[in-house]
C-alpha cells in the first residue's frame, strides 16, 4: 500500500496566487469604473450637443423669421442681435450671467436670453424665452443688412460645444 | 483533472466577467450613440426640410424668370407639383396669384422628409422691371404654418387669410418700431439697449471668474454709432433741394464742388425756415385772432430773416454754381452741376411763393370782411398804407425771383424741374395781383368812407347852425322883453 502524502500549496504559490487575483481584481474594477465615467462623459456630451442643436435651430428659426436687422450693424460684431419680425415687433437675443452654473463650472457662464417688445409697454415676463442655460461666449456679426452669422460656444461639466451659422432673413420686402 | 479542472475554475468566471463588462459597454455606448444620433438628425433633417422648401421656391422663381409674369405658369389656375423628390424627401407645391394683389403671388410648399412633414409660406411680389433684373422678385412675407394650412385647389386659404391681420398690426406697429430702432441705434453699450428694449436688465457675477481675453476684448469695445442717414424720400422727388452732405462725401468734391453743397444745405433751410415760420404766424392768427398778432409778430419777424438769408444764398449758389460750371471736367460734370443747382434754385423759389401765398389766402377768404369790418376812413387808410406796403415787397419778390429764373435759364433741368419753375412764377404772379386787387378794393372802401364822411360832417354843421338860429332868437326876445319892462318902469316912475 502506498501511501502517497497530498501536497499543499507553497508559500510562494499562495502569495503569487493572492497577487493574481488582487491584480485581475483590480483591473476588472478599474475597467468597470472606467466604463461608468466614460458612460456619464458620453452622457454629458451627447446632451450638451442635443441641447446645442435644440437651442440653435429654435435660434435659427426665429432669425429667420425677422425682417430687419437692427443691432449689429453691416459689418458690426456685437454680443446681442435685435431684430424686426414681420409685425414690426422687435426682439432681442442677449446673454445673462448664470451664476448657479458659474458656480458649478467654476467659469463665467451665461443663459441666452430671447426677449419680444411688442410695445405694450414695461417688462412683459411672457415675452421672455430662456434659449440655453450655459453658453461660454456669443458673437452676431452682421455680414449684409439681410444676413448675421451668428458664433456661440456652449458648456456644461464635460466639455464645449461651438456652433457657428450664416442665418438669412426670409422677409425681406415686408407687406404691402 | 482535478489541476485541469482548477485552471478553467478560474479563466471562466474571468471571462464571462470580462465579456460581461465589454457587453455593458457597448451595450451602453451604442444606447447614447443612437440617441445622439437620432437628435442629430432630427436637427438636419429640420434644416434639410427647409432646405428643400427653399429648393423649391427657387425653382418657382426661376420659372416666373423663365416664362415673365405675364406668361406664369399660374396666370389662370393655381400651378401644382406633388411628390417631386428633392434631397432624400419630397415636396408639394402649391402657387397662385394672391386674391386681389396685382404682381404678388402666394407659394406653399410642404415637405415630406424621414416621416415628418414640415409647412412652408412665401408670398412673393413681382418688380416689372427691366432695368432691375437682380430684384425682380421680393419676398413680402415668409411663414412656417401648420401642415394641415396646405391648401387643396378650391379648399381654405388659412395663412393667406392671415397676411391682413399681420399687415394691420405691421402698420400699427411701424412708428413704434421705427423710433425704437432710431433710439437702439445710438445706443452704444448693451445695458442700454437693454433697457430701451424694455427686457430685463442682468446683474453680474456674484463671484470673481477668470475673464477670458477675448471676452475682454469684447466687453471694452463700444459699439460704433452709426451715421443719422435722413429718409431718402425728399431727395427723391422732383422738386428736392438736391443731394445733401449724406449722398456726398464731405471732402471736396471736384464734379459739384463742395461749396455748392453746403450752400445748398444752407438754402434748404433757410428756405424751409420761412415756409415754417409764416405758417406757424398765420396759424396763430387763425386760432386766436387778434389775442394772437404778438406771438405772429415774432414769427413774422423770424420769416423776414430766413427770406432775407435765402435770397442772400440764392445769390451765392447762383454765382458758386457758375464757377463750378465754368471748371466742370466734361460736359456731363457740367449739366450735372446745372441740374442739382436748378432743382435746390427752384425749390427755395417755390418756397418763399408758399410763403406769400400763406399770407393771401386770407386776402381771398376774408379781404371783404376785413373792409367791411372798419367803419372809418383812418382805420382803412391804415390797412391800405400796410396792403400797398405788401404790394411793393410782392413786386420786388417777384422782380427777384424773375432775375433769378433768368440767372438758371439757360441750365441742364428736368422737364419737372422745368414746369416748376414756371409755376412758381405764375404763382408769385397771382399773389401780386391778388393784392393788386385788394388795395383796389381797400382805396374804393376808403373814398366811400371819405364821402359817408362828409356828408355826414356837412349834417352835422347843418344842424350845428339851426341850434345857434334858435339859441340867438331866443336872446333876441329875451332881452325885447326885458326892454319892454325896463320902459314900463321908467314910465311909471315919471308919472
């Protein structure tokens, strides 16, 4: 009968082993995290262009719709744009500081405010939109008396988002 | 075994871990990837839908190029397209002349772009013009409507419906937005177009961040006052005073010479100055009659300076213009000079005979009233002395503005320019002979009053000698009574 002793496990075999699994392990975990981070990085990026995108064509749309453009003028670069619509009502599009933002970006960041006097007089609050809550800079440069190219940079936690647009007016003649 | 079995122990929960979190990955990546991809193009294919229906609307403008008004494919009947592909969509079309508009048409498009449609509006009108072929089509007004809004051929022309609404609430709204736009565009910094506008002006940052440069840059720069152009209307019309400083340059100008120029400015308002200042007199007269010659008078008096300063002007215009006629480079830069000189010389003509004629439009309404009014021969030779005084200055206007028809007679003038200056004369004319008449009137009034006068003087001594008659018998018998007593007295003395 033989008997045959088991061997066990060296030393030098358990602490390689422990090794392993602490180095596999942390790997696995890093690439999980890394996976969340790059996830919510995507996430903030991919909401910053959809809002981007969103607030450029609202933008765009009502440029379009106006009929004179009365700051800038020809060949004027200016941070706000007011503009005439078909009605003769006039709108301005200007920035304002978002401190709440500020803050968390640690930047000077402002809403692109959208305001209509349709002259009834004193601060209508109704005719204020809030086209985008974070935008780093905005430039209206007037290119023709009937066309401004309009340049914003927008930001959130994760990165920048630059727009750049030739924007046409559609009414040129006004009515008769 | 058992070894082998321990080896797969350990790679196949590694694996599964592994494949596990690359499955989450992608799992997750490809999740946010379509849905940006879905805002993506949802925003180009809002960009793209417009583009076709522009796409669209200039095929539209092209045919009407292409064929003339006259012969627009909707001369008779609305002109459609259905289902036409363009771009990866498609769109519909609708055309047709705009109910009760000459020259204007109104185009509907309505595109069909992945699944989504999209309403646009344009109503066009046409510029007949030969000479400006670039602009012969002017878009009056653009609309994005509702889909339903697309018109079938005999249906409902909602948007259409619109335009007259929009249109009064335009013309309400013009002045308003005019001034505002005046006012907007001597603002030079943000907050005060801000409050002009009437939105609500922003605080700044609670807290210190770092100022970018070109933000900075930004911030510092003032936005540049543009030039105060003047309506563009007055110089238009035929009897303008000629381009001011807003059409040419300041610096010297060797065609006009700048001289002219500021003369003529100067002219323009001494002689709109007059036409001002003699109506607001005679409006002052109008509205309060007597209580209101004080404040004519200084009206009046201003009148007679802006007379006198225009003909002064007049005069060195005249002679300006001769020299600059004699160094014109070509004969064009001559008859150029010739007619900006005419026009701006004829126009402050026809203001003073404006201004004469201002003051005898009463001569014509109220002449017979006036003499009628005053019941003395003073009172009228007065109003004759100051009527003839008016005839004389009338004359002398009118010998002037003569001599100076004569100094422009021979200039290059629009034929407008031309009838103008003719009925300016006339016009000076007429008001000569209407004071020529009413001094007529004012002396026949006057010897009428003479003669009331003294008829009514020789009554009066008339009847001033019958009292003395009387008085004196009356003494004659007083004192043959008292002699008559007197004698009786003495008489009976004596006895």
């Amino acid at each position: 009968m033989c008997f045959q002793r088991r061997r066990a496990f060296t030393v030098v075999e358990l602490v390689v082993t422990v090794c392993l699994v602490a180095l596999i392990g942390t790997v696995v975990m890093r690439l999980f995290s890394s996976v969340g981070t790059t996830q919510q990085n995507l996430s903030h990026q991919a909401t910053l262009q959809m809002e981007s995108r969103r607030a450029f064509d609202h933008l765009v749309d009502q440029i379009r719709m106006g009929t004179d453009i009365v700051r800038p003028a020809t060949g004027e670069t200016l941070p706000y744009m007011v503009f005439k619509d078909v009605i003769n009502r006039m709108t301005i599009l200007y920035l304002e500081p978002n401190n709440d933002r500020a803050s968390v970006l640690g930047q000077r960041v402002y809403k692109l405010v959208a305001y209509q006097n349709d002259y009834k007089g004193g601060y209508q609050a109704d005719n204020e939109k809030i086209l985008l809550d974070s935008i780093r800079q905005l430039r209206f440069t007037s290119l023709s008396p009937t066309s401004v190219q309009v340049n914003a940079t927008v930001v959130n936690e994760k990165g920048e988002y630059q727009f750049l647009a030739h924007v046409g007016l559609m009414n040129l003649g006004g009515i008769e | 075994m058992s070894r082998k079995f321990a080896t797969r122990g350990m790679v196949l929960p590694l694996s599964l871990l592994a494949t596990l979190a690359v499955l989450g990955l992608v799992t997750t990546l490809g999740g946010l990837n379509q849905g940006l991809r879905t805002q993506i193009y949802r925003t180009n294919n809002h960009q793209l839908s417009f583009l076709i229906a522009y796409s669209a609307f200039s095929r539209v403008c092209a045919k009407v190029h292409a064929f003339s008004w006259a012969n627009r494919p909707f001369l008779t009947e609305p002109y459609t397209e259905t289902k036409i592909p363009l771009q990866g969509g498609h769109y519909d079309l609708l055309v047709e002349n705009t109910a009760g508009k000459d020259y204007q048409a109104d185009v509907y498009i309505r595109t069909h772009l992945a699944g989504i449609s999209r309403m646009y509006f344009w109503r066009i009108r046409f510029n007949d013009d030969l000479l400006d072929v670039s602009n012969n089509i002017i878009v009056e007004l653009y609309a994005t409507p509702d889909v339903e809004d697309f018109p079938t051929i005999n249906g409902p022309r909602k948007i259409a419906g619109q335009v007259e609404e929009m249109l009064a609430q335009r013309a309400a709204n013009q002045k308003k937005s005019d001034v505002l736009a005046a006012e907007l565009m001597k603002s030079v910094n943000t907050k005060s177009v801000i409050e002009k506008m009437g939105a609500r002006v922003p605080e700044d940052f609670q807290q210190e961040f770092p100022v970018s440069v070109t933000e900075e840059m930004m911030e510092a720069r003032v936005a540049v006052a543009p030039p105060d152009i003047q309506a563009p209307l007055a110089a238009e019309k035929p009897t303008a005073p000629g381009p001011s400083s807003s059409y040419i340059g300041i610096g010297y100008d060797s065609i006009s010479g700048n001289q002219i120029n500021e003369l003529s400015e100067k002219l323009t308002a001494a002689s709109e100055k007059l036409v001002e200042a003699t109506d607001k007199a005679w409006t002052e007269i109008d509205q309060n009659g007597v209580d209101g010659i004080p404040a004519a008078t200084e009206q009046w008096e201003i009148a007679a300076e802006a007379k006198q300063e225009t003909y002064e002007t007049l005069d060195s215009l005249i002679d300006e213009s001769k020299t600059g006629i004699a160094e014109a480079p070509s004969i064009e830069a001559r008859e150029a000079i010739e007619e900006m000189v005419a026009q701006t010389v004829v126009s402050s003509m026809n203001d003073i005979t404006t201004a004469i004629e201002r003051g005898y439009e009463h001569l014509v309404t109220g002449e017979g009233s006036y003499l009628e009014g005053l019941t003395t021969s003073a009172a009228v030779e007065s109003l004759l002395n100051d009527w003839k005084a008016a005839e004389e200055r009338t004359q002398a206007d009118l010998d002037r503005l003569t001599e100076m028809a004569g100094d422009i007679q021979g200039y290059s003038m629009t034929s407008e320019v031309s009838q103008k200056l003719t009925d300016t004369l006339a016009s000076a004319q007429e008001s000569l002979e209407k004071i020529q008449d009413a001094v007529a009137e004012a002396e026949a009034r006057l010897a009428e009053l003479k003669e009331l006068e003294a008829m009514a003087a020789a009554e009066q001594a008339a009847a001033s000698a019958d009292v003395a008659e009387t008085e004196a018998a009356e003494e004659a018998a007083a004192v043959s009574a008292a002699a008559e007593e007197a004698t009786a007295t003495v008489e009976g003395e004596m006895e």
